[in-house]
C-alpha cells in the first residue's frame, strides 16, 4: 500500500467494498444488504458478525503501519446518545449509508430520498464545523484500552464459532441470512484494513467535498456506488424502481428526515457507523463509545419497535426520529456558544 497514493487507496477501497457487498449478496446475504452496518448491529447475535472483520482488519494495520494510537476521553455520553440515534435513523430508513449505496446501486430509487436526507444533514453538521463546533478534544490514554475492543471481536467470533447456549441465531428472516462465514471474514478483514489505511468514510467524503471542496474521501464513495452498480446488472440483481424493492418502504419523508439525523450525528462525531468501527481499531476509544450507543440502539430498536417495515416507518420510530434531531441540535448549538479548543 506504500506504492499507492492516498486517492488511489480509497478508490481501491471503495472497489472493494462495493464489489464485497454485492459478492457477499450473491453468497448469501439478504438483499442489497451484503454489508449494512446497523442491520449487523441488530444482528450482532446472530448469523453472521461481519462488523469483527472490519475491526481487526483495522487494527492489524494499524499496528503494522504504527497507526495505533490509543485516545478518547471527550464527551463520552454525548457521542454514546449520538450513536444510538444513528442507528434510530438507519432502522426508519431500513440501512446503514453504505445499504444506501448499494440500494442505490441496485436500482432501488426509494433510495434517493434518503441520500437526499443524508447529504443535507451532512450540509448542516459542515455549517455547524464552520461555525466552531466541535466536541471536547480528546486525550492519550493507556495502550490496554485499545486492546480491549479488539479483544472483544475475537471474543464474539469465538461465540460464533462455539454457539454457546446462550447465543441465540437468527432462524428465519434475513437474521438467518448470511454468506459462508470464512468467505465473509476474509472480504471484511481485507476491508477493514484498507479502511484504516485509506480513512474511507461515507459521511465524511461528502462532508470534506462541502468543507473544503476535497475530493479523496468522494472518490471512494463514487466507486463504491459505481462497482456495485456494475457487479449488481452483471449479475441480475439489478432492478430500478420503487415498487416491490428488498427492505424498503414509501414513506419518503420519514426516510429523508431519518437520514438527515444519520448525517448530522454522524458528522458530530466525524464518522459514519462503518468509520466507527474502523476508528476503533485503531485505538479511538471515543468510536469505541459511539459503537456502545449504536449497539444499545439496536437493541431498543427491536425492543420499541422503532424499525420500519415496507408499509413504513411505526410511530414509536417517527418520535425517536423527531428526537433524535432534537437532541442533535441542542448539542450543537450548546457547543457553539462554548466552542472546544482544538
């Protein structure tokens, strides 16, 4: 990777992840969903625990290139609830950014409004960065704790592997969906460390195009969406329209405000769910905490019936939305009246 420049990483690792998810798809992985980061959080018990590949492949590179850097310490409850509203919004919407992508890739135009939704909350996050928002800087910490998380991805393969009883699998739905396990180790591990290497971000290759008019990041992006589309006609799993596609739904507006509150949260703790994985494997703790809220998020989606299904988003999940932007804007505003040194 020394050989290559930081534009043509991230093309490279935009290739490969929209190329990985599409080949994860055809393997076995629910429709258009072959990597979704807040469907594998809501999974994280069941079938497949893709989301381990991506932070070990992480933290292998950054141990082998000294990348290993091991911080936090700012505004854990802050990014914690941040991180639980982003998965609130990805679960009304039915995806992750990167599922965004690749439902766009796959003819899916029920998409659009949510990329709309996205790119304007990632405007907004970029207004508010002008302005001088910014959560508190964080802090060196001990190495051990950056060992932690890592440890606790093995941990769970191993559960994967074992199926200790108290483990429960998803049996039916596309919880029981899921591609050859060593086939889907072996993509994300590769992923994940061209992640770390190439800093690819969905949120944050739009946010750095609206800053600051950087493309790196967006070239990454565009080739994830360009691959996945051509793999996905190539294969047959191409399919445009509205009507009738995989885990989607019609209620447009709620999709548009889901994804502008995925946007803004994510741009508040500078990075998509997929980023925060990635960042936690090379030692930021913060990430580490904004998965922690993710992961809880998960659980109460299930639990409060926050998820949408195709007649569309439940009230339960409408609220969380409203929520989810409220709290957003109270903390930026908060900081912007007593902006962080950085």
């Amino acid at each position: 990777m020394n050989k290559f420049k930081l534009p043509d990483i991230a093309i490279i690792n935009g290739a490969a992840l929209g190329l990985g998810a599409v080949l994860l798809t055809l393997l076995g992985n629910p429709a258009n969903s072959g990597i979704c980061i807040s469907c594998f959080m809501e999974n994280l018990a069941g079938a497949l625990q893709l989301q381990d590949g991506f932070l070990l492949g992480s933290f292998y590179m950054a141990v082998k290139t000294k990348r290993f850097h091991v911080t936090g310490g700012s505004s854990p409850v802050i990014r914690f609830f941040l991180g639980f509203f982003i998965i609130v919004g990805c679960a009304v919407f039915i995806g992750c950014p990167i599922k965004l992508i690749l439902r766009l890739a796959a003819g899916d135009l029920t998409a659009v409004a949510a990329l709309l939704g996205l790119m304007f909350g990632i405007w907004l996050g970029s207004k508010y960065i002008r302005a001088g928002v910014f959560l508190d800087r964080e802090k060196q910490l001990p190495k051990i704790n950056g060992y932690i998380f890592p440890a606790i991805a093995v941990l769970l393969l191993i559960f994967l592997v074992l199926k200790p009883s108290f483990i429960r699998e998803g049996q039916t739905g596309p919880a029981a969906q899921h591609a050859p396990l060593l086939i889907s180790l072996g993509i994300s591990l590769f992923i994940g460390a061209l992640s770390q290497r190439s800093g690819l971000c969905i949120t944050g290759g739009i946010r750095n195009f609206f800053l600051v008019g950087e493309k790196t990041l967006l070239y990454g992006v565009i080739t994830t969406f360009v691959s996945a589309m051509l793999l996905s006609m190539v294969t047959g799993l191409f399919h445009l329209g509205m009507n009738g596609q995989p885990a989607s739904h019609m209620g447009h507006g709620w999709t548009f405000l889901a994804m502008t509150l995925v946007g803004l949260a994510s741009v508040i703790v500078d990075g998509c769910p997929f980023r925060q994985i990635v960042k936690v494997g090379q030692g930021d703790m913060d990430a580490g905490i904004t998965c922690f809220g993710m992961l809880t998020g998960a659980a109460f989606v299930i639990t409060w019936l926050l998820r949408s299904t195709s007649a569309g988003p439940s009230f339960n999940g409408k609220i969380a939305v409203l929520g989810g932007l409220i709290f957003c804007i109270v903390i930026v505003l908060s900081y912007r009246n007593q902006p962080a040194k950085r």
